[in-house]
C-alpha cells in the first residue's frame, strides 16, 4: 500500500519525504487554509505559486493533488486546466474534483464532477475524485476514467456517531465492523464503517480490473491505516500526526535498551 501525506504544509511534506515514507501528497481547500495562514505568519508576502512548486520538487514526480474550488462544471473544468498548466512540468499534478458538487438535492450540478473527469480523462489530465461517501460514487468516478477515488472514511464513522446520537470520538477507534446500538448494527446507507466503505469499493473496482486507484482518506489513526492495508487499498493518504505515530511501540522502545546494554565491546570494534 503506498502511503500519502494529507498535508500542505510544506514543512511536514518535506520531514515525510526525508523519512523516505511518502508515495504522494494529498491537499484540499481546508488543509491549504492551514498551511498558508502558518507559512504567511513567516512571510506575509506568501508567494502561493513558488510554495506549491517547491512541494512538487519536494514529492520527485510522485503524485501531488491540487483541488478545484470552483463548483460550477466550466468553473471547474477551466481552473482545472489552468492548476494542469501553471505545474505541467513537473508531472506529478492530479486535479481533485469533488464527485459531485451539488449543495443541496435540488441543485442540478450533481452530474457536473463527473462530466467534468471524463473530458478532463480525455485530455490526459489526471484527476482524483474526492469526496466519495458510497461504493457507487467511486463507480462511476472510475467509469469517468478517474486516476484515484477518495473514500472518506473518518468522516463516514464520525457521520454513523452523530447520525445515532454517539459521541464522537475523532481519534477513537472505529471498529471495521460496525458499532452497535440496541442489538442492531449502525450503519449509513449498507456502510458500517469507513474501512468497510474503502473495502467495499476495493472489491467493486478489482471486479472489474479498473485502473483506477482507491485513496482511503480521511484517516484518523494507525488502526485505520492497518485496516486500509488489510482490506487491499491501494494507498492510504496520512496526516502527519498519524505518520508519526506509526512507528512506536513501547515493547520496541524496551528492546532498544536492552539490546543496547548486552553490546559486546569486540562486535562494535570488529563492525564500526
Ligand atoms: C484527502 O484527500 C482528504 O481531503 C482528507 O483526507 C480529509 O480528511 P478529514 O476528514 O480528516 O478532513
């Protein structure tokens, strides 16, 4: 499974690709909120094009997901081709297009975020489908020709909890197959959990041999990143508190110590 970076913090970006761990970067509209409100702390005269060029020489041709904040299907498809051309050199770009940015029900957009993918798929630009809440949804993005579909896991568990008067718990573990209330499982719509969402659509897109890659996002523990792994997703993308959690153990820490006090003085003379 290869591990992204859900980050735009070039910072953070930059200490995931010195540990030699991340495979891409995934950005949204909030995450670059964040980031350019801390880097313009540094440096009011912030220039957003130099920044987001240094994050794609930083990712060395690995993916890099740029999102579109328009939500009209030209505003869409224009600004689109516009992020694709201000960083065509370096490759890596993949535009994230919501799979449907409708507001409300009555809207008529709904089918914008896919006509939108299919021209852009025909183009040769390369999209990422975000916002996928359904193995339907992630469907009909690969039937678009997307590049990665987007699960949101975190958010189906959070949605599940509020939707059932629960608490929320973001960092909590939720379990994979479900929380109980009342002997009955809860459940959104079939999905009883975000992992079950990202494995659900997993078998759907393997069924049919679909290029298109499943980007379990949203992800808000290390359980969650084992249990993308387990259910056969292709990446996970990471925010960098949960990549820093990875590797910790306090058994391992244990071993360390105790390894470091057996060394024999001969082994380090003859291997230094
Ligand atoms: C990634 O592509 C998503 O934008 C991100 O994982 C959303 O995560 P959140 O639900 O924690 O905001």
């Amino acid at each position: 499974m290869k591990i992204f970076i859900d980050s735009a913090d070039i910072d953070e970006i930059k200490q995931a690709y010195e540990w030699g761990i991340a495979d891409g970067v995934t950005t949204n509209p909030s995450l670059l909120k964040k980031a350019v409100t801390k880097h313009k702390k540094k440096n009011k005269n912030l220039n957003l094009k130099n920044y987001i060029n240094q994050i794609l020489k930083i990712a060395k041709g690995s993916p890099v997901s740029l999102e579109v904040t328009e939500t009209s299907k030209t505003g869409m498809l224009k600004q689109a081709k516009n992020i694709h051309k201000l960083f065509k050199s370096h490759k890596n770009v993949y535009i994230k297009i919501p799979i449907n940015p409708a507001f409300k029900e009555s809207d008529t957009t709904h089918f914008d975020g896919i006509t939108v993918i299919k021209q852009l798929t025909k183009l040769k630009i390369k999209t990422n489908c975000t916002l996928i809440f359904t193995p339907e949804q992630a469907l009909l993005a690969a039937k678009a020709g997307a590049s990665f579909v987007s699960p949101f896991a975190g958010r189906i568990d959070d949605f599940i909890r509020v939707s059932n008067k629960l608490k929320v718990d973001k960092t909590a573990h939720y379990p994979v197959w479900g929380m109980q209330k009342k002997d009955k499982t809860l459940h959104d719509n079939g999905i009883v959990s975000g992992i079950d969402l990202v494995e659900q659509c997993v078998t759907i897109l393997k069924h049919y041999n679909f290029k298109t890659q499943v980007l379990a996002a949203s992800l808000r523990n290390t359980r969650q990143v084992r249990e993308s792994a387990m259910v056969g997703s292709d990446i996970a993308t990471l925010p960098f508190t949960v990549i820093k959690e990875m590797l910790k153990h306090q058994k391992t820490y244990e071993g360390m110590k105790n390894f470091t006090k057996d060394i024999v003085p001969e082994y380090v003379k003859l291997t230094k």
